[in-house]
C-alpha cells in the first residue's frame, strides 16, 4: 500500500507515495509510462506549488511575503538602498529576467495528458482545477510585469511555429486568466471536503485570486487609460463587476469569518506568527514549514527579532494609521514634541492596535525563550535599521528560535498566508466603490475594524492627506479611506508594490524621499550619524536621493523584454520606453 508521507517544499499536508522519489524526473518519462492513474496527476501538480510566495532566507533581503514589497519597490517599505524599480535606473534585460516560460509548458503539458488516465471525472477534477489555477497564476505573473504577452496552450517544441507568436493584447490575455479561474471555482473541491485542507488549493482560493486579477485589471485600464501603457478595448466596469462578485461569492454566510479568538490585542498579529493556520477560520491557503524536513523551514522569527534585517517601514506607511477613535492622528505635530522612542510609544497607545502589530513599540517583547528575554526599547538605527520603525509583523517571541536562541538558525516553522479572507473584503469595498455602487461597510471592513478594536469604517475627508496620500489625482473620499483601509491591514504583505502600479500613482514617491520617526540623538552614541530632514525625520537617502526618486512614468511601469528575445523572434516588439 502506498502511504509514505512525502512533504513537498512548502505545503506539508500532500500524501505522496514514496516510490515517486525514486523514479526519473517527470519530464524524463515518456507520456506512456506515467500518466496511469488519477495519483499520477496529483504528484504532477505537486511541482507547482512552491510557486507561492512563501518565506525566504534573509540572506536574499526577503522576510517572505512580509518583506516583499520592499524588494519589489514600495513606498511603504525600504531596503537599506533605493529599488531601481521606484528610482528609474533598472537596465534593459539583455537575456533571461523573468522571461522564463517553463511553468506554463509544464501545465500545458498537464493538459495534453490528463485525458489517458481512466478513472471517472469525479476522481480527477481536483488536478484539473490546480491545472487551471495554476495557468492562470503564471499567466498573471507575465501581465504584471509585461501587459501583452504570447499565448501558448500548448507544449511547445524547438520547432513549433507558436514560438514566432507575437504578443497578445493583455485584454485577451486577461480574460483567458480569468476563464481558467471560472474553470478552476467550478472543479476544485470547496474547502470544506478538500483533502489537505487549507494547505491545497480550494475553490475559495480560486475565487479569491479572480478577486484579486481582476480588481487588478480593473483598476489598470482606469487608470493607465489614454497612457502608453493603456489597455485596447478596456473595459474597467467589467472587471470591477467581476472583482465585486467573485469577493460577495466569499462572503457568504458560513463561508468565513475575520478573526480567531475575538480578543482584538493578538487576533491580527497571530495570523502571521503561527505555526499552525489549518484551524484558522480566516486562512484560505497558507504553507506549513517542518524543520525535520532539511531546507523545509526559515529563519524568519530570529529575522524579525533579534537579527539584523535590513526591511525598514516607512513614515508615509505609519500616517494611515488613524488614532484609536477612528479619527484623523496628528503625526507631525507629536514629532514635534516627542521624539524618539518616546514618539513610537505614544503612537503604539494613542493610534490603531494594528499598528504596533507592525512596527515595534517600547515594552513590547522581543524574544522570551531559551535565549532569555528582551524588551524592545529603540529601534536598530545602529545596525541595520533604515528609519526608526523596525518590522514586527509575524513576530512570536516565544517561538525557539526568535532572538538568535538557537544561533543562525533556519529551523523556524512560522506558518505562511498565501490567501486569507481579509482580502475578498477589500477588494469587494474598492470595486464595489470604483463602480458608483453602494459598499455594505457592515459585511466588509466592519469585520476587519472590529478584530483590531477599532470603531466602524467612516468616509471622512482628511485635510492633511496630500502628505501621504497624493496619488496623482483626485478620488472620492469613500476611494480615499477604502485605500487607507488596504494599506493598514494589508501592511507589509507584498501587495503595495501591485497596487501603486494598478492605481498609476508613481506620484507617491516620484520627487520625494522617504522618510522615518524622529530621531532622537541622545538615545545612542554620540558617534552615530543618522540623517534627519528639516523636520528631524530620519531621512535615510539623503545622500542617495538628494532629488528623490527618479521613476520614469513613460517606461518603469513594465519590465523589459530580453533583447535577445527581440531578436529571435521579431514579431515581439519591446515595451514602452526600453
């Protein structure tokens, strides 16, 4: 009997057979020999999984999703030197880059022989639906970073005529993803009866990620319209319409809900520290990491806590945060009188539980294990701290590895959110918005509001919002506070990056600098120089930057293509601006 468990990179709850280890890789073995049984196509779909984004070793400059948008360019997160993606100085790609097709062809290879397996459809249906989800992700991923892109629904070969294909119109390209999602809500298993739970894709999943691609899609065509990177035939109603729907298909009754315990001081921040999410009533897919299982594992709590990781949050992240009353909170007036630690400490107690969930706040613990115990009392502005508000979300000082307890240590099985519910929320509220139509704030951000402790949604018109909230352009007040919402429970994981660019609003960071708390020089040695704005914001590019970021609106908003892509097939034609 096959019933060796095999535990494939990220999501441990897959039961392999153990003889699959010892066969050749799957595309050493001729069509005829491995597509036999229903099994096979589930080992199959196994290799696609560790496409999520999960945790990574802070020796890439990642925390995960919880580092991402750093990476990638947001003005909510920094690295401790400027993104060329914000700063305009990416170089064309010369080859290689993210122009990579092998996923897609493995999935079309999936669908070109699935069909010889003989086992009733009822036994399959779940592999064809991970195909379907799955061609539809890597396909997103090309939109996102180059629009129009060839379409292949096949396994090509050194000498298919489809490699010469130009590229395909990102409206048809889109629509296509979102047929494949279609496909894939109407094969998954629902959550409830998947095997594997909510470490596998699920029909919520899939809903959830048409949510997402088309509030995306949605919002391009918006606001990209009449620019070089506009879409033909865009149509943006038909995508909010779209976004609106698959979220409100969520969040039906019984479906789910926001929150776990209901007590709102440790409900946000335990999504993120856990090492078991699979009883998570919010957690629609998430990877679990086993340490006994080599590489299966990180060191994400030793990096939010005591190591040195270089991601820093920013100024212009902390102003949306709105004082516990749910009104506007005056940051530059206290950082006139408070500086330091004790401005975080003010604004830790004064303003949104999420906040101090995000960034470490004196009194807070750090690590409380076989390491001992540390207190947070200022932030690590002399080792690689960028800004004076340190990363926190996800940390659990209790775990055994937070603060170095266990050296260097990569044993860390800090659970991962790839979906969670939070989000259909979200984006039901701004496609709801974006269409002119009535947004039920009882069935949506309500639910987010009350988990943090914080009074219901408001729409309110803040005068000072151009500080931090200058999009290029102007919104209604409702779009405003709907943004403000993502931005706070959103916060820092990895989906700012996609949303300044959905929204065209480079002007959020073109010109500026970002900046950080106020600093407070008597709080380390004398000897420690950290640059400071007229305002004494810590203004950690200064010297970088002395203009501010230098985006080029007319060509940074997609990547490149590879030039020698251009060359061996010249029916491609280069992206704006390149």
């Amino acid at each position: 009997m096959r019933n060796k468990l095999f535990i494939l990179i990220c999501l441990s709850t897959m039961v392999v057979s153990c003889e699959v280890l010892d066969q050749p890789p799957l595309d050493k073995i001729s069509n005829d020999q491995y597509w036999k049984t229903p099994s096979d196509l589930e080992n199959y779909m196994y290799q696609f999984y560790p496409s999520f984004p999960t945790y990574r070793s802070i020796s890439n400059n990642v925390l995960g999703t919880i580092g991402r948008d750093a990476v990638q360019g947001s003005d909510h997160q920094i690295t401790q030197t400027p993104v060329n993606a914000l700063n305009g100085t990416q170089s064309i790609v010369l080859s290689g880059g993210n122009w990579t097709w092998d996923n897609i062809r493995g999935v079309n290879i999936f669908f070109e022989n699935y069909t010889k397996v003989n086992a009733p459809a009822e036994n399959i249906r779940q592999y064809v639906g991970e195909a379907h989800f799955f061609k539809a992700w890597y396909y997103f991923e090309k939109v996102r970073q180059y629009g129009d892109v060839p379409s292949y629904s096949t396994s090509l070969q050194l000498d298919s005529k489809e490699l010469y294909n130009p590229r395909t119109p990102r409206t048809g390209v889109v629509d296509s993803i979102l047929w494949h999602l279609d496909q894939a809500v109407d094969k998954l298993f629902p959550l409830s009866s998947v095997s594997g739970g909510n470490n596998r894709l699920s029909k919520e999943a899939a809903l959830l990620f048409k949510s997402r691609v088309a509030l995306f899609e949605g919002s391009w065509q918006k606001y990209h319209a009449g620019t070089a990177f506009g879409s033909i035939g865009g149509d943006p109603k038909k995508y909010f319409t779209q976004a609106a729907q698959a979220a409100a298909e969520l969040m039906k009754p019984g479906k789910y809900k926001v929150g776990i315990t209901g007590t709102s001081a440790d409900d946000y921040s335990r999504l993120f520290s856990s090492t078991n999410l699979s009883g998570n009533n919010e957690i629609i897919l998430w990877a679990k990491f086993d340490k006994n299982l080599n590489t299966l594992s990180h060191n994400f709590q030793q990096s939010v806590t005591a190591y040195t990781n270089p991601i820093s949050v920013t100024y212009e992240l902390i102003q949306n945060y709105l004082g516990k009353d749910g009104k506007f909170y005056d940051y530059a007036g206290l950082a006139k009188v408070k500086k330091g630690s004790a401005f975080l400490d003010e604004i830790g107690s004064a303003c949104d539980p999420r906040l101090k969930q995000v960034v470490w706040v004196p009194g807070q613990t750090m690590w409380d294990n076989s390491a001992g115990k540390s207190v947070f009392s200022k932030p690590f502005l002399d080792l690689s701290n960028s800004s004076g508000f340190q990363l926190h979300k996800g940390a659990d000082p209790k775990d055994p590895t937070a603060g170095g307890a266990q050296g260097f240590s990569t044993a860390c099985e800090t659970g991962a959110v790839i979906f969670r519910y939070a989000e259909a929320l979200l984006n039901y509220a701004e496609a709801k918005s974006e269409l002119g139509e009535v947004v039920d704030y009882s069935v949506s951000l309500n639910l987010l509001r009350k988990r943090a402790g914080m009074p219901d949604f408001t729409v309110q018109s803040d005068p000072n919002r151009a500080k931090y909230a200058n999009f290029g352009y102007s919104l209604t007040d409702e779009l405003y506070e709907i943004r403000r919402e993502r931005a706070v429970e959103l916060a820092c994981e990895g989906f700012r990056y996609d949303d300044w660019r959905r929204w065209r609003a480079h002007a959020l960071f073109t010109g500026k600098r970002p900046l950080g708390f106020p600093f407070l020089q008597s709080e380390y040695a004398a000897n420690l120089v950290v640059p400071t704005n007229a305002d004494g914001l810590v203004d950690p590019f200064k010297t970088n930057l002395p203009a501010g970021y230098n985006f080029n609106a007319g060509r940074d908003y997609l990547e490149s293509i590879p030039t020698n892509e251009l060359t061996l097939n010249p029916n491609l034609k280069q992206n704006p601006g390149w």
